[in-house]
C-alpha cells in the first residue's frame, strides 16, 4: 500500500508530559499530534491541534500527563480505521492507520480549537486570544475517476483520474472537496481485488488558479477472475481528503492467462530493479478456519532450474507461532552461556534443522537441496513478524544417509524485504548519524565509537548525536543522515512490538511508534539502519498486523535495516560492526 509520508502530524503515548507533546510539535514543525492509549487490551487515538495544546500550557503545570490534562477518556477517542476501511461519510476528526501505523489523518480546518473547555467559533482561524488571521482563498474541486466496466484475465486497462474546478452541481460520482491555491494535491491509486499495478501508484501536482483541470491515467492489468476493485485517494497537504471506489468485472481469460499471484498475496510484488537474486522466495500469508499459515511461492532466475513460481503449500501453524517463536529466542539467548562452544553449535543447528523441515513442505525441502550448489543468493519477502528464515538449515538424503547442510544466511547472500514496498537501488555511507548512550555500560561502546569515527574522511562525515529523546526526534524529522547506527540496549515488548524500546540516557526510550508523521522524514534519504543492540530485530503482531524496527523503518523508507534477533555480547556485536562497515566500505 502506498501512502505518502506525512509532515504535518506526529504521534506519542498519552503517558507522557504536556512539556514533551509540546517540544515534539514544535521540533517538527507539525500541525497535529496523534495520541495514543490502551485499555482493557483495546487501542484509542485522538487527534489534537498544536494549538489546542498550546491554549492548555497556559493552564496546567508541564509536567502534568497529557491524559490528565486532556480528559481522555474511552467515550472522548476519535474514529481510527484501517486506509481499507475508510469510511464514506468521512468523521470530523479521522485516523487513518496502515497495518496498525498512523499514516494519516483527516481534520476540518481550524476555527477555534474544540475540545475541553475551548471556545468554538465559526469565525476564522487565529491564534487563541490574538488577532485572526485571513483565511486562505480555497478553490472549490471535484475529482472524478472511471475504469472500464469489463475486462479479461491478463489484460491491461487504464484507470483515469481528473481534477477539475466544482461549477455550480458536482458531477454524479465525484468526490468534492476544497483546498488553496498553491497547495500540492496526491493522488494514490490503492489495487484491492483482481489488479495490480503495472506503473507509478502516485501523482502529485501543484493546485493552479482556477480554471482547474488535471489528468493523469494509471496503468493497472487484471490478475483474476471476478471483481476487481480499485480506490483512488486523493490527498492535500499531507491530509487525506477523500477517496473514490472503482469496480470492473474480470472475465476468464480467452487463451490461457500467464501465471499470476493468488489473492492471497493481497499486494502487488515489486519488480526487482537491479540484479536479481538466484533464488527468489515470497511468503503468502493464509487463513483457513481462523488458522494462520502460508504458501511458499519460489521463483529462480535461472531458467534451467525450472522454477518459475512454483507454489508450495499451505502450512498452517497448530499452535500459537507469537509464543512459540517467544520460547525460541529465549532458548537461543541461553545458548552464548553453555560453557561447550560445541554442545551451543549443536543446539543451534538442531533449531535450524527444525525450522526447515516444519516451515517447508518436503518436496520444496528435496528443491533447494538439489539445487543447493547452483544458486549464491536468496532473497526472502514475507509480511509474517515471527520466523527467522535465515536460521532455516538445510537438509537432504544422499544414498540413503541424512545430511545436514549450512543455515540459509552462512550458504547464501540471504536478504528480507516487505511484499508491496518498492525495492531499493542501493544505499550511501556519506553522513552516518551514530547514537551511543553515554551511560550504557558496554566495556566495548567507546571502542565502537572509536572506530566508526575513523571512517570519517574522504568527503565521509560520521556524527554523533546525543542519546536523548528531543535530539533524536529534531535528527529524523530533519531527514539528512544516509545511514544510521546506534549501539545500547534494546528490549522488545511482545505484546505490541511497536512499543519495542531502544534505551537512551534517560527516559522517555524511543519506540518503533514514533516513526510515522513527520519523524518518517528520517526516511527521506534511504538510509541503512543498523541497531546494534539486543532483540532490535525481532518482530511480533501489532494491533492488526507486523510490526517492530525492522518494519517500521522499511515503511518510512529506509534502504535497509540490521538488527539483532536475540541477546548480543558487546564484544562480538564490535567486532560485527567493524566487520560490516569494512566490507561494506571495500
């Protein structure tokens, strides 16, 4: 799915203090702050303007909690919903989510703040107490869309959007809406059943003087037989504002289709825009019964092989895999503590045997042991938050003795990337941003330190930013550091991964949450990210899907993520640092 990243919002936990909402809107320069609570196991947002939190520090102490100073109560949340679910008739105030992420926001424009003991005016818009303002001349719009109403399986068709200045009577079927001359307007194309998208997903252009007539069209194919079904999303300054629902009728094919991704794929795979790897294994998510599982679909990019998509599968878990994968790391967390280096490696490659031969169907087992020797890179693209893949170890039969291959990362050149989420190109090492506690306690974090500085030269900057929550903050929405690396402590949350802590020199710790709105902007120039601390790579189930570092960062953009699964010892995690930098670099 793919939205625009936002600059106008951010987001926080309710917990926290008046003082830090304020100093984070203000960093960022945003308009809007999205907080967040949990009750009784049940998620509430609310959405706030900057100067509704502005007319309330004249009020309360700042280190009052925002939930105290606020009133926030179950009765008092606003409407959030999944960008699928975004209802007609759209609310006041709305939250759109993605996954479980805050990935934009709907809100009427300000008159007089609203809440609490506010006053409300239809007059226009002004600082609280202080002169108003002149509201910006708006220019009335509507935006049409259309799909032709039939198609055939494997066929191309055009999906048409324009934007045009509202005469007196909107057209039938438009979505009509207002916005100021100069603003940039989006458009997003969403495929939702039977299409893909076989072009860009997103226009933008710069609202004129009136007359207003924009056109673009979008090139989608028909994947299966049906209803297809296609939104386009209109969006103003970072604010959605509306969207149009397409369907068109998907007829078998007359002549024999090529293949095509099951619906289960929900989401169109990104073409891959440089070299391809030899093997290529994509992970459908499946439910059957209320049960969750998966089909394996494996392509290789060598014709002689004979793989072209080939599907394996479904697997379904008989047990709960959040849990069961819990009880894993644990186990390989105890492991660095056996005394018998030995009896550790051992064990370590039961678990991998193990994965393999659970998580892939025998004859797909048989597959890549056959073919073991001919392919040197793999790369991975699965949604699921749980499985290590590259733990998985071979396994195969040789004149009837069992042998036992290496893990898929020690084989292979394995990577992992996020189905729907266009791969990257590369990345650059120009301006790294290092984040080290200072009060950490790691015999081996200066040296880390240390070195990272002595990559520095060469047109190379390498800074180090202050482990504190405000500085982070004013780092990611400024968007300018092409990779990052923060070396600490890290504890993950099971029960939602996007409140994972990476630990600063004092609190709040900083959460895979607060990378939406504008401290997405960290995203702006691909960085590498590499959290080299303990458990900063595992992932879990958010509220409705996968979440964690690792997730939250590709979403904002970034080119790629390192992190640790389990428990590291600082010594080895130098070394691996040192190690990566210097190959990456050579």
């Amino acid at each position: 799915m793919d939205f625009p990243l936002k600059q106008d919002f951010v987001v926080l936990s309710c917990v926290f203090p008046l003082s830090l909402g304020l100093d984070l809107l203000h960093l960022s320069n945003a308009r809007f702050l999205v907080l967040y609570r949990q009750k009784d196991g049940q998620e509430y947002y609310y959405l706030f303007y900057r100067e509704e939190l502005e007319y309330y520090a004249e009020r309360f102490p700042p280190n009052a909690p925002l939930e105290r100073v606020l009133d926030l109560h179950e009765w008092r949340a606003d409407i959030a919903v999944e960008a699928t679910d975004i209802p007609q008739e759209l609310p006041e105030r709305l939250i759109v989510l993605d996954h479980g992420t805050v990935v934009s926001i709907f809100a009427p424009p300000l008159t007089r703040a609203t809440r609490g003991n506010l006053e409300t005016s239809a007059e226009p818009p002004g600082e609280v107490g202080g002169e108003l303002e002149a509201l910006p001349v708006l220019i009335p719009l509507q935006a049409n869309a259309s799909l032709p109403a039939s198609t055939r399986v494997g066929e191309s068709l055009t999906l048409k959007v324009s934007i045009t200045s509202l005469e007196q009577e909107a057209s039938a079927g438009a979505l009509t809406f207002s916005a100021p001359q100069g603003a940039t307007l989006q458009v997003t194309v969403q495929v939702r059943r039977g299409l893909e998208l076989t072009g860009e997903a997103s226009q933008s252009f710069t609202l004129p003087a009136p007359p207003v007539k924009w056109e673009h069209e979008f090139s989608l194919r028909a994947r299966q037989g049906g209803t297809g079904e296609a939104r386009v999303l209109i969006f103003g300054a970072g604010v959605l504002m509306g969207y149009l629902t397409l369907r068109t009728e998907i007829h078998p094919a007359a002549v024999t289709a090529e293949p095509v991704i099951p619906t289960s794929a929900r989401t169109s795979l990104p073409a891959i825009s440089v070299a391809a790897p030899d093997l290529q294994v994509v992970i459908l998510e499946e439910n059957e019964n209320d049960k969750r599982g998966f089909t394996l679909m494996v392509n290789a990019a060598d014709a002689s092989l004979g793989i072209n998509f080939a599907q394996f599968g479904p697997l379904f878990f008989q047990n709960d895999p959040g849990k069961y994968f819990e009880t894993f790391y644990r186990e390989m967390d105890a492991l660095y503590r056996l005394p018998n280096r030995q009896a550790a490696q051992t064990l370590l490659k039961a678990s991998g045997i193990t994965l393999f031969t659970s998580l892939f169907p025998p004859d797909l087992q048989q597959l890549l042991w056959s073919i073991r020797g001919r392919i040197q890179s793999v790369l991975i693209q699965s949604t699921e938050p749980w499985i290590p893949w590259e733990l998985c170890a071979l396994r195969g039969t040789e004149n009837g003795q069992v042998m036992e291959g290496d893990f898929l990362a020690q084989a292979y050149a394995v990577t992992r990337w996020m189905p729907g989420i266009p791969l990257k190109t590369g990345f650059s090492l120009q301006r790294i941003g290092v984040v080290i506690p200072q009060n950490s306690g790691l015999a081996f974090a200066q040296q880390e330190w240390q070195f990272l500085q002595s990559l520095a030269g060469n047109g190379r900057r390498v800074e180090r930013i202050p482990a504190r929550f405000l500085d982070l903050v004013q780092a990611f929405n400024a968007g300018e550091y092409t990779a990052w690396h923060f070396s600490g402590h890290g504890v993950m949350r099971t029960d939602d991964p996007l409140r994972a802590e990476m630990i600063l020199e004092e609190p709040p710790a900083f959460t895979p949450m607060l990378l939406s709105g504008a401290l997405a902007n960290v995203g702006k120039t691909s960085p590498l990210v590499f959290l080299n601390a303990c458990q900063m790579g595992q992932s879990g189930m958010a509220l409705t899907d996968a979440g964690g570092w690792a997730q939250q960062f590709i979403r904002a953009g970034a080119s790629a993520f390192i992190g640790a699964y389990w428990s590291v010892q600082d010594a080895s995690a130098k070394e691996f640092a040192e190690s990566l930098y210097n190959h990456l670099l050579s």
